[in-house]
C-alpha cells in the first residue's frame, strides 16, 4: 500500500530528525 510506504518514510524521517537533534543538543 502506498500509505504503509509513506507512514514509513514519515517515521524515518521524524527518526532521523530526533537524532540530529540529540547530537546537536549533546555537541
């Protein structure tokens, strides 16, 4: 299904975002 592949690209991309945001908070 074309949503599950864009509910998956959305929580890789949130996933993503968090982890930038925790290194740039730990830096």
């Amino acid at each position: 299904h074309t949503y599950y592949k864009i509910d998956v690209f959305i929580k890789k991309y949130i996933n993503s975002l968090i982890t930038m945001f925790i290194g740039i908070k730990n830096d």
